[in-house]
C-alpha cells in the first residue's frame, strides 16, 4: 500500500534565489499495491497516500503538475536546474524514459530522459516572456509506450529589477494662471516599469522634483505637481522648466529611476492697470480740418496682455468734449482723437483736454490692489488757414413777378472771409445753371437783377448757383444754391378748353341744352379760377341762342325756339365774351360753331349738310356711295376689253413706216476681259484706237439731213424675220442722223489681260485672213441661215 506524504518546503537562499513551490499532486491508484511519485525542485522525493485511495478501484494519472519557477537574467557557466520529474513506476532500473514537450521544449528546457531533471539552457528574460506551458510524459525505454497519460505544468520566469521606469508621455507642457495660491494643481505625469508589479518592489514608484523648486512641487505617489510658491508674477516670469524624477523599488537605495521634464508657463491675468506713456500730449491742427479727421494718438501701455491689455478711451474734462472725439484702434491700442465738429481759428486758438484710458476687462480678485485706469492732458492748437467765403445763409430762396421790368433788382446774397486778413468778395453766376442768362449779379454786393423777361406759365422755378471768390485768392472760392420763384400775374384771357363745335337737331326744342363749355385759364390765382360769361352786346338780343351759367364754372347753350331748317341756314356763329376774376380782369372773345343738322326721333345726329334734302327718300348716303362705286367699276371693266380686244387684232408683223431703230443695239463686245474687274475702270472698254484719232461713231448730231426712206412694200406673211432685222439693221448703221445718236455704239476692244488672246469675231474683219461661213451649212438648215447672215454681214461692213 502506498504510503501517506507529508508536504515539505525547502526555501534556501542562495545568490540565485531559487524559490520551490509544492505540487499538489493527483492521485494514482492501482488494483495492485502502487506507489505515487511527485515531481520536485530538488533531489528530496515529496510523497503522500491517503487511507481512501485504498478502496478506489480504476486507474487515476500518477501526477498532476503545477508550476515550476526560474529566475530571469541568471547567467552561468552550467545550466540551472528548474525542477526533477520522477514517477513510482521507475524502480531504478532504467527501463522508464521522460519525455518533454511544449513551449521552448529542446531549446530552452532540456530534460534529462532518465532522472528527469529538466534545466534551462538560455537566460530568459520575464518582459519578453513570462511563462512557458511544457507537457510531460514518462514511457517505456524499451517499447516508447506510454506508462501514464501526459500532464501539462507551467514554468514561470520569476521577475527581477533590470527595467527603469519611463515616462512614455514626456516631455510635458502645462499652464497655469500667474498670481495662483500655493497648491494650484497644474499638471499630472505618470511613469511606466516594465518590472512585474504584483512581485516584490520593482515596478513600486516615488517621483520627484529635480530641478523647479521652490516654485513647483509634487507628490510622490500621485505624481500631481502643484505651485509651491505665492504670486508669481507672468510679467517677472513667464515660463519654468521643471524636472521630474521617477524611481522604483520604492524610491530605496539601488533602486532604478527614470526622468521628464514638464515645460510649465504662467497665463496672464489682469493684475496690471493701464499707464501713459506721458502726462501731457501736444497736438496742432489746421482749422480747415475735415470732420472725423485724425488729428493725434495718445498711448496708455499695459503689462498684460490678450484681453487683459485692452483699454477704452474718454475725454472727461475739457473746453473742447463737444468738439474732439476719441476712439480705440483695435490693433494697436491706441486713442485716436478727432474732430467732431468745425474748427475756427478767428473764434478760438487752442483746447485742452483731459483722457482717461481704463481697462475693458477687470479681475475681481485684484481690484483691491487700485483703480484700472490712468488719465493724461491733451492740449490742442488751432492754426490759422486761408478759408473760403462763407454766405450768410447755406441756401437763398428768392421770388419775383413774371412782369418784373428789366434791370430790377429780385435779390441779394452775402458772403465775407472768416480769416483776419478779410479779404474782399467778388460774386458770379455759374452760367451751366443760367444757360438762357435770364439773371445778372453785381459782383461787387451781390443784388441778383432780371436780365430777360420771365413767364410763370412757361418756367415757374430757377435754380441757379452764385459762385463766392476772394480777390486776393482766386483758389477761394465758395458756391451757393439760389432758388428764384415767379410769382402770378394776371397776363393771360380765359379760352375755351378746346374748339367747340356744336350741333342743334332740325326737331329740336325751346330750351334744349346744345352744347355745354368750359374755359381755361393759363394764370394761377390763389383762390382758384372764376369764369363770367357773356354775349356780345350786338348778340344780346339774339332770337335764336341764349346762354346760362352753370355752378361748375361751365356755361351751357340753349336753343330759344324750335323749327331750326337747314335750308333756311346751316351754320349759326355765337361770339361768346369770357372774363377772369383777376385784378386787372382779363377777358377774351371765342366764337362758337352751331350746325344744324337732321336727327332721328331720339336725338342721334345723321346728317348736317344741306345737300342731304336733293336724296330721293329713303336713300341714304351710305347707299349712294355704293351705288357710284358699282358705275366706276363698270366703266373700267368697259375700258379694259376694249384695249384688249384692240391690241389682240393688231398684226404681228412691223410695218415698214414704224422707226424700230431705238429698239435695235448691236453689241459688239464679249467682255474686257481681267482688265473688266480691276476697280471698275470704264476706261477698260474703250476702243484703244480711238485714242490715235479713229473712233468709229462720234455723238454729234450731223448737218446733213438724212433724205426719209420709203417704206417698203408690203410683204407677204410667210417673209423671213431674220432678213427683216438684218436689212433695218443695216439701215440703221448707215443712217448718220437717225437719233437717238449714243444708242448705237461700237466695243470692238475685249481687253489686253488675257494671254489666250481674242475669241470673238468682231475683229476678224480687220485680219487678213477672210471669214469663210460656207461650212455651217454642213450643221443643218438653222446653222446655214446663221451663216448667210453673218456673209450679209460682211458684205455690208465692205460696201
């Protein structure tokens, strides 16, 4: 029976430090008496048997391993022992064989196949790997069978010290504010140890300052760094390099440290007021300055920056708060001062003023330490300058009469120097605002007078510009706007609106409204227009008309009895007098037309011309028109068959007294050739000999009086055309007086601008060779008689 195995633990130190951790093994048991044998880290065999083992019947693995450890980095001249493999199968005969299996198997663990030592043969290294995972099994030397099932154990590379920490992070940048209380957190760093943390105190880190002190501290485990001093000034000092220190093995001696350095930088804050650069400011500025015109800058600096720097800039006090103006450039800072209203050196030389500059943004926590602001005096010097004339007033408003008289005055303007010299004014009128030059100006005080008649009803309003320049300095020079209004007179006599004509029905009644008129009157009264209407004094007592005013200002006219007969008389003229209410009143005489005319039943006018009454009765004009339109167009049918029918029985053959030379013109001439195109030049299809003298045909009509021919006799209708044409042609051609005389000319030239030579046959009668026709007969009986007529053309050209 196996025995029970007590658990022992061998811990012995030695310069390898090698620590044997108890393996619980698993149970094996046999049906027969068998043995359990553990694997241990030294040559003492740990054994143990339980009491209940006895009584199990199937087989269990003879072990179960756990873990085995080394040390990393060890380094000797013999290869370490990690541990033994030993089974109670082996009786010491050496018919067991151990196998080793799994990772760095053979290379990094070698077992000793027949004690079962296993040894590393290489240092390892725990931060590249910390375990290795081998499988043992024991098996027959002789057979390779397996004994017992493989198990699997662990051998772990124990950590030692040999990585300093690293700050992975560094080098850092932190800020924080200036003037902080001590303890103002700024920045946390944080290191890292590649040593095993949970083994000992390789990987445990204390930090701290090496360089930053006394400004900056930090604490040791949390690595957080904090101000260590009150009030540090940015202005003094902006930025600190601090250096930090990390080291492990909790900070003990021989332990490994690693360092960062942390850049730290004060931000600003508004702990410093604004000052000026100086306390009193000199500026001059002429006194023709333009409104909103810089005339200086004043400069309050402060220490701070960003926002905190920025100041607003006020004039409190000062004779001239309601001249100058002050503002703040935003890129620079500075205090713009400008004019704000118009300077005047005759009325006052110099201003002084007071400027405050303060800061935008204040910091509560530093207003105890005084005001954020700061004043400064600016003294400013008007200089004299050579001004313009000023007028009495920025614009003249002037009226006059339409019949003002020539000459008078209708105005005046003023206008002086504003300097001391004072110099003397000469007045003008810019004639692009008096084209018609209707108005004149003393030059010398200014009184505008009428130059030209005014007429309200044609130009009621001018605008003109009287011009200001000093006579000592003609680049002075002031202009004025004058506006002249014309006032109303009562120079225009009421009209009628338009010419009337009225029209009285021939079955009209006493009384009846004919025509109701209105007048117009081109004068403007303030009161509005008022008519009075009245008939001549001869038309008073008219029988036929009488008139009536209406409420209207219109005036109506009424027929006194009825009756009224175109025959009798077709056109009555009333003479109607119209007067204005105007002082002196204006009247005038408009005539009125009445025509009398016919009207239906209703009152629709139809006809007013007398010659109506000479109509049959129920024919009205409209018809009549229609009928005389039928006659007309008769007529022209009439007139056109009868020409149609004449010309239709005229024969067709020319009689022999008809002159039909007008009708004939021989051309000669195929063309001038390239030289026709040349710029058109006529002088082409002349004739080059007629420059020698020789001109075929001259335009003068001759002296001598050409005998009339006799006619010919008559021909029958068969007679040849073409021998007709032929013979009134060579009449025509020997006929010297027969007009008109340039009709018929001779172009017997084509040009000299072609190199093919000629091609008509107008010329072949000047070369020697004679023209033989005889072979167009061979083409046809047409081509025959084209060539007796040109043999009848020849001939006639020799006789």
């Amino acid at each position: 029976m196996p025995e029970r195995l007590t658990e022992m633990l061998m811990d012995t130190w030695t310069p390898l430090i090698i620590l044997w951790i108890t393996v619980l093994p698993s149970i094996y048991m046999a049906p027969m008496n068998q043995s359990q044998v553990l694997p241990t880290g030294s040559s003492t065999g740990l054994k143990r048997l339980t009491e209940e083992q006895r009584v199990l019947n199937r087989s269990k693995r003879g072990w179960v391993w756990n873990q085995m450890f080394v040390l990393e980095e060890f380094s000797g001249p013999e290869p370490i022992l990690v541990g033994r493999l030993h089974t109670d199968l082996d009786p010491g005969s050496s018919k067991i064989k151990y196998i080793l299996s799994g990772d760095g198997a053979g290379t990094i663990f070698v077992i000793n196949d027949k004690t079962g030592d296993i040894h590393a043969m290489k240092r390892l290294d725990r931060e590249e790997k910390a375990e290795y995972t081998l499988t043992a099994q024991a098996v027959d030397r002789d057979t390779n069978k397996p004994l017992e099932p493989p198990s699997e154990f662990i051998i772990k590379v124990q950590d030692i010290n040999d990585n300093a920490p690293e700050f992975v992070d560094g080098p850092y940048h932190a800020t924080v504010p200036e003037m902080s209380v001590v303890g103002t957190f700024v920045t946390k760093v944080t290191a890292t140890d590649a040593d095993d943390p949970v083994y000992g105190n390789s990987a445990k880190l204390v930090y701290s300052i090496l360089e930053g002190q006394p400004y900056f501290s930090i604490e040791p485990h949390t690595a957080i760094i904090k101000t260590a001093l009150p009030n540090m000034d940015r202005e003094a000092k902006e930025e600190y390099f601090v250096v930090i220190q990390a080291k492990d093995m909790g900070g003990h001696m021989g332990g490994l440290s690693g360092t960062t350095t942390v850049t730290i930088t004060l931000t600003d804050v508004n702990d410093n007021p604004p000052k000026f650069a100086q306390s009193l400011y000199h500026f001059s500025v002429m006194e023709d300055v333009a409104l909103g015109e810089p005339i200086g800058r004043v400069k309050a600096n402060d220490l701070d920056i960003g926002e905190n720097a920025k100041s607003s800039y006020d004039i409190i006090e000062g004779d001239g708060m309601d001249v100058f103006e002050i503002s703040t450039d935003a890129q620079t800072q500075d205090g713009i001062i400008r004019v704000r209203k118009p300077l005047d050196f005759e009325t006052k030389k110099s201003y002084t003023l007071k400027v405050e500059a303060a800061n935008i943004h204040i910091d509560p926590r530093f207003i105890s330490g005084g005001p954020f602001k700061d004043t400064a005096t600016v003294k400013i010097v008007v200089e004299d300058a050579d001004e313009p004339p000023v007028f009495s007033s920025p614009t003249y408003l002037l009226e006059v009469h339409e019949n003002a008289a020539i000459n008078s005055v209708i105005g005046q303007v003023t206008a002086h120097d504003p300097d001391v010299s004072s110099s003397p004014i000469r007045f003008s009128i810019d004639r692009h605002t008096d084209l018609e030059r209707q108005f004149n100006i003393n030059a010398e005080d200014g009184k505008i007078t009428l130059a030209t008649p005014l007429d309200r009803e044609t130009n009621t309003w001018h605008n003109i510009t009287i011009v200001a320049t000093e006579t000592r300095n003609h680049s002075q020079v002031s202009r004025v706007p004058v506006t002249i209004k014309v006032l109303d007179v009562n120079d225009n006599a009421p009209e009628f609106a338009s010419e009337h004509e009225a029209f009285l029905c021939e079955n009209g009644k006493p009384g009846q409204v004919i025509q109701i008129v209105s007048a117009v009157d081109k004068d403007d009264p303030k009161n509005g227009h008022y008519f009075l209407y009245s008939l001549l004094p001869e038309m008073i007592n008219n029988p036929n008309f009488t008139i009536k005013k209406n409420e209207d200002n219109t005036l109506s006219i009424l027929a006194k009895h009825d009756g009224f007969s175109r025959q009798k008389q077709e056109v009555y003229l009333l003479p109607i007098i119209i007067s204005d209410s105007g002082n002196p009143p204006m009247s005038s005489t408009s005539t009125l037309t009445i025509r009398v005319c016919g009207c239906s039943s209703d009152g629709i006018v139809q006809s007013c011309n007398v010659e109506a009454y000479v109509l049959p009765i129920g024919l009205s004009m409209g018809a009549l028109i229609a009928i005389l339109a039928c006659i007309i167009l008769l007529l022209v049918i009439v007139v056109l068959f009868v020409t149609l029918r004449r010309h239709k029985n005229e024969p067709l053959i020319i009689k022999d007294d008809e002159d039909v030379r007008e009708n004939i013109i021989r051309y000669d001439d195929e063309g001038g050739g390239e030289e026709d195109t040349e710029a058109f030049d006529i002088a082409t299809l002349q004739n080059p000999d007629g420059i020698n003298g020789f001109l075929p045909r001259k335009d003068i009509k001759p002296d001598l009086q050409f005998m009339p021919r006799q006619g010919l006799a008559p021909v029958p209708n068969g007679v040849d055309v073409d021998e007709f044409i032929n013979v009134r042609l060579h009449e025509a051609d020997n006929d010297p007086t027969a007009p008109p005389y340039d009709s018929i000319q001779i172009y017997g030239y084509e040009g000299r601008g072609s190199a093919a030579g000629s091609l008509s046959s107008l010329e072949s009668s000047a070369s020697d060779s004679d023209q033989n026709f005889d072979y167009l007969s061979e083409w046809g009986p047409r081509f025959k008689r084209l060539g007796e007529l040109y043999s009848v053309g020849e001939s006639d050209k020799e006789t």
